[in-house]
C-alpha cells in the first residue's frame, strides 16, 4: 500500500523548507517538493545580509543548503523534481509529479513567485552582478553608484526612492511617456533630485562581462539608439506567483496570489499556503519563513483536530453497537 504522508510541501525557499522544519521536528511525516530548480528565488542572489542571525551576510545558496540540511535532520524526505497535477477533491490528497503519485492527509503549497525579467540573455547573465529584482535586498551594495530602475508602475517608484538611500543617482526607464503609478508616489519620485528619467524607452542589452557596467536602450517611437552608464539594473516591472497549477481550485486574487480563508489555510481544508504565493506586499526570505512556520503550525493543528473529530467517530459507531446488542 502507498506511503500516505502526514503533510507534502510544495516548494524549497525560505516558507518551504521552513514548514518542513516545523513540521518534522512535530514527529509527522514531510515529503519536500523542492522543483527542479531547488531553493527559490535565493539561489538568484548573491549576498544575503537583512537574514537574522548572520551579521556577516551569507551567500542565498548557502542559507538555502542550510535550511534544506536542517529540515533533512529532523527528517523531511526531499525530491527534486517539480509537481505536474494535484487532485485535492479527494482525500488522502494526491501529487503527481514525474516519478510517480504521492498522497498526503495535508498540502502546503509554498511555491513562491518569480520576478517578471526583460528576457535578455545579457540580462540573465548578469543576474546577481548587478542585476536585481529586489532593491530591499541588494541597494546597499549600490553605495555611490548609478543605477537604473525599469518600470512605470508604484513599484518602480518604492525602488528607486528606496534606491535614493545608496545611489549617487537612479535613472527611471519607461517604455511610455506617463507613468501607472499612483499621483503621491509619482511626486515624490519628480521632487527627488537624485532621480532621473528616460521615458518611451526600452532595455535591449545589458552590458558589461562580469559586472554590469551599462545599458543600451532604444527609444520605442524613433528607434533611436544610445547607451547609458550604470552599475546597476533594477527590474519593477512585477511579480508573478507561481500558482498556474491550482487555478481553478484555490481562491486567487486578479493577480494570481493565494487567498488564505483562516490564517494560513486556502478554501479547501487540509490545504495550506505560504510565502511570496500569498505575499505581494513584502517577498522577503524572512517574511516567508515566518509563513512557512505559520503554515505548519496550522496544518498540525488541523491534522490533530481531524484525529480528534475521527476518534469521536468511531466511538459514536461504537456505542451504537452496543446499543444495537
């Protein structure tokens, strides 16, 4: 007969490997999905220094390796591969992925968000040398630097403002001549006099071999070409949760995030959401690890109170038998 796992968590960042501590540590059974593409959005990042508990900073992928070695301790199973269909009308819940169906009596789905990038190979190249999608993150390390900000929307506006903190300048790009943002954010961001703009214009190369060194940008109505010299890109053009698999069966904003009902559990009880797939506001690796807590702690709460709802079950049948007799 199939292993009937106490709780399967979908995802391997901070909220994910998180649960899976919490979890584990409780004495229930954990199986990690951890995707093909193991840790999240923190093995895209270089220095780590906003994470308590390490006041020297720490490399993304080594907190991940860390989290992922802590949660094996107490030991949650782990694979690396990327769930393909779920079926939660039915329970013991299934997970299919490519080895195989997996059943579990509680799901939390920590699969994250990723940041919407230009999709350019010089881009991607230079992720995480210079190229971010997270001035929270990584503004400090963009002291006395230019740097640049793609984006028109009140997102754009927080990064480059925040960025005003570090840069000696921040040069907005649009691709309009107006800009999405809300008219407070808008102002603040004209009064700034570090802050610049370069409107209907679009990204088409990063440049630079190890480290970002400038921008060529071509203006979208003439076609007009020019390069600008920074050290940094900043991509505010969005997020988007990686929730496609459980449309239609979970409770989502406009957007796509996971709309918990009752603390961290979705419409459909037994399962659980946490992190950036139900966080548009903060994506912060510590935001989503205290989720990650949260989420477990609620899914062994609700797994003890079904045990409790079933003993009483069977002792209601019980005493009717013998009433029977």
């Amino acid at each position: 007969m199939a292993k009937v796992y106490d709780a399967i968590i979908i995802g391997s960042g901070p909220a994910g490997y998180t649960a899976a501590i919490y979890a584990a540590r409780a004495n229930l059974s954990v199986l990690v999905f951890q995707g093909y593409q193991v840790g999240g959005q923190l093995m895209l990042t270089s220095e780590v220094e906003n994470y308590p508990g390490f006041e020297e900073g720490i490399l993304g992928p080594t907190l991940m390796e860390k989290m992922e070695q802590q949660a094996r301790r107490f030991g949650a199973e782990m694979l690396p591969e990327d769930v393909t269909a779920v079926d939660f009308s039915r329970r013991p819940f299934v997970i299919t992925s490519d080895s195989g169906s997996y059943l579990a009596r509680a799901i939390i789905i920590a699969t994250g968000a990723s940041a919407r990038w230009l999709g350019l190979p010089s881009e991607q190249r230079l992720q995480g040398r210079g190229v971010s999608a997270c001035a929270t993150c990584d503004g400090f390390f963009f002291r006395g630097k230019e740097v640049a900000v793609v984006g028109g929307g009140d997102t754009a506006m927080e990064e480059a403002l925040f960025l005003t903190r570090y840069a000696s300048h921040v040069t907005i790009i649009h691709r309009r001549d107006t800009l999405r943002a809300s008219k407070i954010m808008q102002e603040r961001a004209f009064k700034n006099p570090k802050i610049s703009f370069i409107w209907n214009s679009e990204v088409i190369e990063v440049l630079g071999e190890d480290a970002v060194t400038g921008l060529r940008l071509r203006n979208v109505k003439t076609g007009e070409e020019q390069t600008l010299a920074v050290e940094g890109l900043f991509l505010a053009i969005g997020h988007q949760p990686n929730t496609s698999l459980f449309r239609g069966l979970l409770q989502m904003d406009e957007a796509g995030y996971i709309i918990p009902v009752e603390h961290t559990m979705t419409n459909i009880p037994g399962v659980f959401a946490a992190g950036d797939v139900t966080d548009h506001r903060y994506r912060q690796a510590v935001t989503a690890a205290g989720d990650g807590c949260r989420a477990a702690i609620d899914l062994e709460r609700w797994l003890e109170s079904q045990a409790h709802e079933e003993a009483l079950r069977q002792e209601a049948l019980t005493s009717g038998e013998h009433s029977d007799q």
